[in-house]
C-alpha cells in the first residue's frame, strides 16, 4: 500500500500530488502537517505528534473521523518518525513524504539521515519526498527508475553513506556510468535535456534530486 505523510515545513504544492491522491490508501499529517492538508482541502486518516507546532489545535476536531496519536513533546522521535512508523504499522509499504523544506535546518539534516536506513527494525524510511522546490526519489540497490524533468530542471544525484559503484544512466547530460563514488562524493546540476531519464543505483543506494 502507498500512504502519503505530510509534515511541518515548506510543501509542495498540491497540483503536484493531486493526481495521485486517489491512490493512496493512508493519509497521515504529522503536526502542523494538518496545516497543510487543511489549506489543500484535503482530510487525514492519521493525525501524529505533539502538535506543538500545529496552528490552532482547534484544527483536530475538524476531522473526527482521523485517528489521533498525540505524543509527549519530551519524546525522542521526530514527529516525521511517528508518522512514517504510524504508516508502517498499518500496512503502507511506500510512503511519500511532503512538506519538510525550509525552516529548522536540523530538521532538514534529519529527515536526511532517516533515508539512510535500511527499512527494518521497525525504522522505515520514505521513497520520495516532495518540498516546495524540489522533488527527491530514493533508488535502491539494483534497482532502476525512470523519472521525467520539467524542461531546465537541475538534476543532482547523491550516494548514501556506504557509497555507490556500477551506476549507471540514461538521458542525462553528464553519464553516471563508470563513476564510483565513495562517502561524500555526489554530482550536482546535472542536466535531462529530453525531460525523460533513468538512473540506475548499482551495488548502493542513490537519491536523485529534481528541482522543480
């Protein structure tokens, strides 16, 4: 099952993840992600955190039919780790994540680092996340995704921690094919003239950044 887990920060907006609406089985907002769902006009199956920077908690009793899980504000988790654990218990497999841009830097770097993970252990992580500007997709190892570009769009392709090799693409300007890279290596502004490409992620894992 795919779900959809909105959070706090700078989202995208909502013609980009309207189509897809229909398809997903779950929508959760974690904290002032309701925020977000309530200017798209959009309603919430799950409503997660400790909604301490949530507008106006008035806002949860518009959706009487969303499960509330409120946590503690003393709580270890990021309020994005609720929601993607939230999603997980109750059978989503893939989860696209929107919102997160802007704002607290930490909480940037932390939504990073969850990609890292490898799923298990009861510690999921996101396939895609969407934020204001910019449009991220994780590529597994072995896998291959075909992605499209809006005309003059940067692509930027980055490893995760444990480096990637036998990578390889299709329709960029600047090939993947034959580069190893190691942790902190990573390739910027690339380019997909034909709007349509490939990645393939080899023996690591890759996120693939659009700017949209």
């Amino acid at each position: 099952m795919e779900a959809l887990l909105v959070v706090g920060g700078e989202a995208p907006p909502q013609r980009r993840l309207a189509p897809r609406f229909a398809s997903f089985g779950l929508v959760c907002a974690a904290d002032s992600g309701l925020d977000t769902l309530a200017a798209w006009g959009r309603s919430p199956d799950l409503v997660v955190g400790d909604m301490d920077s949530l507008s106006d908690l008035r806002l949860l009793d518009a959706y009487p039919e969303a499960e509330i899980l409120r946590a503690r504000r003393d709580k270890d988790e990021t309020d994005t780790e609720l929601g993607l654990a939230a999603l997980a218990a109750r059978g989503a497999t893939r989860i696209v994540l929107a919102g997160g841009g802007g704002g607290r830097l930490d909480h940037l770097l932390a939504i990073r680092a969850i990609f890292e993970r490898d799923g298990s252990g009861g510690r999921p992580r996101p396939s895609e996340w969407h934020t204001a500007n910019a449009e991220l997709r994780l590529v597994e190892a072995g896998a291959a995704l075909r992605l499209s570009a809006p005309h003059g769009s940067m692509v930027s392709v980055f490893p995760l921690a444990r480096g990637a090799r036998g990578m390889g693409s299709v329709g960029l300007r600047w090939p993947l094919d034959g580069l190893d890279w190691g942790p902190g290596d990573f390739g910027v502004s690339n380019e997909a003239p034909a709007g349509e490409f490939t990645v393939s992620a080899g023996e690591g894992e890759l996120l693939v950044l659009i700017g949209t």
